[in-house]
C-alpha cells in the first residue's frame, strides 16, 4: 500500500513562506535614504568647516607673510638710515678733528707772533681771543688807533687772511669811571666810547689790512662787562681793553655766556701794566 492510499497518516501541514509587507520595505528605505542624508549632511558641514579653517589659516599666513615684509623693509630702511647715520657722524668727526687742528694752528701761530705783556691769547670753547689793552690802541679819551695799534692789527690781519673760514668781531671795553665833561660832546657814554673804538679797530682792518669786512663785526659793551675789581686802578687798567674774538663761521652767531667770557678775560689780560696811567685821565 502506498503512503497516498494510507488512510491513517497525519496529512501534511504546508511550511508558511515569506510574509510580504510592502510598508516595512518602504520603511526601512526611507530610514536608511534619512541615515544617508544626515551622512551627507554631516560630511559637507565638517568639510565646509574644514575650508572655512583653512582659508581662516591661509589668511592668517597671508598676514604674517605681509608684517614680514614690512618688518624687513623698515628693518632695511633702518639699517640703511644708520649706515647714513655712521657716515655722518664720521664726516663731523673729521670736520671736528680738522678744525681743531686749524684753530690750534692758529693759536699757536698767534701767539708766537702777538703774545707779550699787552697782547694776550686765550682759547675757550672754540672761540680764540686776542685781548689788547687800550694804552696800546689809544690816547687818553680817543677812538683813533694810535701807530702801536696799527701795528698789531696788521699783524692779526696778516694771520687772518690765511683763514678766510674764520669770523672776527671786535669788541670794545671800558672801565666804570665816567666820561669826561669835555668830551661829552663826541662820547656821551662809555658805551659810545667802547663802540667807537671797536668800530676804529674794524675800519683799520677792513679798509687798510685787506679783511674781507663780510666777515667782521664790532660791538662796545662800555663798562658792562668787567673782568676785574673797578674799585683799584690795576683792576680798571685790565677792564679798558679792546678784544678780537675769532671764531669758525657756524659759531659766530653764538656768544659765550657771560661768565665763560669772564673767567677768559680774567686770564687773558695782564694782572700789572707798567707805566699805566689812572682811569679817569684815560677815560
């Protein structure tokens, strides 16, 4: 008998197939399209983050490249300003050098050809001076160079045609005592006494020793500037002088101050003057 035909087997139950839901299908597609989607999402937001970082990096060394360049330019312009610097230092230093040189030379040369009891050199910050006491320039109450004058203002004006670089003004001084009632009429101060007289020692210089007379100037400082007691014939004896002050040309506007000049005038006038008279018949 046949296993169809046997009446008493279980008859067979069919194995259940493959349960088909089209909205799990649907389902899980969208999940996984989302997923895909934020993927993407996530990725194009790092990478813009990532550009954004590296162009914020570029710029920053766009900048720093740029202060680099600055910083070497003014670095170069700065060496170059002290290379120019250097070299002007330099220059002064031998200008400065040079004139020393020249004024000791002239110094010295003054003094060996001017220096005596009357005539005295002196040499302060540059300035050289030549201080002549009056008896050798001048009578008694007069402005008109006497024959000893002359002669030592020609022998300074030879040695001063020699400098032509050099600056001369002449300076006159007198004592304290007053002017002479007689000859008010041509002083009427010591001022214009002082005045006259420098301006005596000018004219002699510039129109008979050959100065050229751009470069002289004169001035009278009367009794105002003293350089010794007016109190004792010897100190009034060494305040009536006439003094030739000689100096580089970019120094002939500058004045020594007052007690530099002093402290020059006390050394370079004569303490005695033999044979000197008193002040009021010299004034």
């Amino acid at each position: 008998m046949s296993e169809t035909e046997n009446p008493f087997r279980q008859p067979e139950t069919p194995s259940p197939g493959p349960i088909h839901n089209p909205w799990l299908a649907w389902g899980a597609a969208a999940v996984m399209a989302m997923l895909a989607i934020l993927f993407i999402m996530f990725w194009t937001s790092a990478r813009n983050q990532q550009q954004r970082a590296l162009q914020a990096v570029q710029t920053q060394l766009d900048q720093a490249r740029s202060q680099l360049a600055d910083a070497l330019a003014e670095n170069q312009t700065n060496q170059d300003s002290i290379a120019a610097l250097k070299g002007q230092v330099a220059d002064l230093e031998k200008e400065r050098d040079t004139a020393a040189q020249m004024s000791k030379a002239l110094e010295d040369e003054m003094r060996s050809q001017l220096q005596s009891q009357d005539v005295t050199i002196s040499n302060l910050q540059g300035r050289l001076t030549v201080s002549i006491v009056d008896r050798v320039m001048f009578d008694s109450g007069e402005a008109i160079l006497k024959p000893d004058g002359q002669a030592v203002m020609q022998k300074i004006a030879s040695i001063l045609r020699e400098h032509p670089q050099l600056k001369i003004q002449v300076i006159g001084h007198t004592d304290n005592v007053p002017i002479r009632p007689t000859a008010h009429a041509r002083f009427a101060s010591n001022w214009e006494l002082s005045t006259a007289r420098a301006l005596a020692a000018v004219h002699f210089l510039t129109e008979q020793a050959g100065v050229d007379p751009r470069r002289v100037g004169a001035v009278g400082y009367g009794e105002f500037r003293p350089v010794a007691d007016n109190s004792t014939p010897e100190g009034r004896a060494r305040n009536r002088r006439i003094a030739i002050s000689i100096v580089p040309d970019q120094l002939a506007g500058v004045e020594a101050p007052p007690a530099a000049r002093s402290k020059e005038d006390t050394n370079s006038i004569p303490a005695a003057l033999p044979g000197d008279v008193g002040a009021s018949a010299r004034q």
